[in-house]
C-alpha cells in the first residue's frame, strides 16, 4: 500500500532540490512527531475544555490524582514532577483552588511548606477528564493496527532514552 504524501514530504523534497548534500531522514521524524503533538495537543485542549480545565491543568490534578490516597503533594513536588517553575505552579494551583478543584493547606510536618489536595470534585473532574482524554488519543491511534502501536510505542521510548544521554 503506497503511503500518501504529507506537508513533511513537501518540505523535505524542497530541501532535496535546494540542498540534495543533506541527510533529512531526522527532520522527516522530528518534523512529524512535532506536528503530531501539536495536533494532539490541540484535541486533548478540546477534551479537557468540558471539565473547565486546561491541558497544564490537568496534568496538575492528573499527578495529584496518580499519587493516590489522600491525593496530596507539596508545590514543590508538584512542580519538580511537571517541571514547572514555583511561579508557573503558582498560577496554576490558583485557578485550581478557585475553581474548587484543590485546596492549599499547611504542611503538618513542616511549618513553612504546603499541602495541595485533591477535592471531591477535582477527583470527579480529574477521573472523568483523563477517561476522555485517552478516549481522544485511543480515537487517533486506531490509525495503526495493536502491533504497529506497540512498535511506535517501543521506538519512541529508545528514541527518548537516547536523547537523555
């Protein structure tokens, strides 16, 4: 089955034409993986806009939501995790608690630190946001059969352990 050309094609063909010297086997990874998440990206702002929150968001009560029972984290874990700056966390927890979703508490352990928990609602929001969002990326990886999936899974987690290095 002949594979249908892609804007990535066009531009490495230009390069071909105006550079035929260069190897443009990376920028035909990298150029789709880049416009992959991007697209991405934009479906999963998409899915998450019911529940009144944001992809960066999400991933705030998504990480509070994965650390299990009672579902709290300090700022500073939180922020070492998403890897956020305190300030860029900051805004984030704001909108969060203001919208019900957290709440900000004293640090029992600790007199100058934090706690930011989960609330019953951000529980519901959280455990049904992340449902369609992996509804929203099941739906765009049915373009590839399991074992395909499987092998893109596979070659980007060595491609990532390599550019780790």
């Amino acid at each position: 089955m002949q594979q249908s050309k892609d804007p990535v094609d066009a531009i490495v063909d230009q390069w071909a034409q105006v550079r035929p010297d260069l190897d443009t086997r990376a920028m035909e990874v990298f150029g789709r993986v880049f416009r992959l998440a991007r697209a991405m990206g934009d479906r999963m702002e998409k899915a998450y806009e019911p529940y009144g929150i944001s992809r960066g968001e999400f991933d705030v009560l998504a990480t509070l939501r994965r650390a299990g029972e009672p579902h709290t984290l300090s700022p500073r874990q939180l922020s070492a995790t998403l890897m956020l700056t305190t300030g860029g966390m900051t805004g984030r927890l704001d909108k969060l608690e203001r919208a019900g979703l957290l709440r900000r508490s004293p640090d029992p352990h600790d007199r100058r630190g934090l706690q930011v928990t989960l609330t019953e609602e951000g529980l519901r929001v959280i455990d049904e946001a992340v449902g369609a969002g992996l509804a929203e990326q099941g739906d765009a990886l049915n373009a590839l059969s399991a074992e395909q999936a499987g092998q893109l899974a596979g070659l980007l987690r060595e491609l990532l352990d390599a550019t780790a290095r």
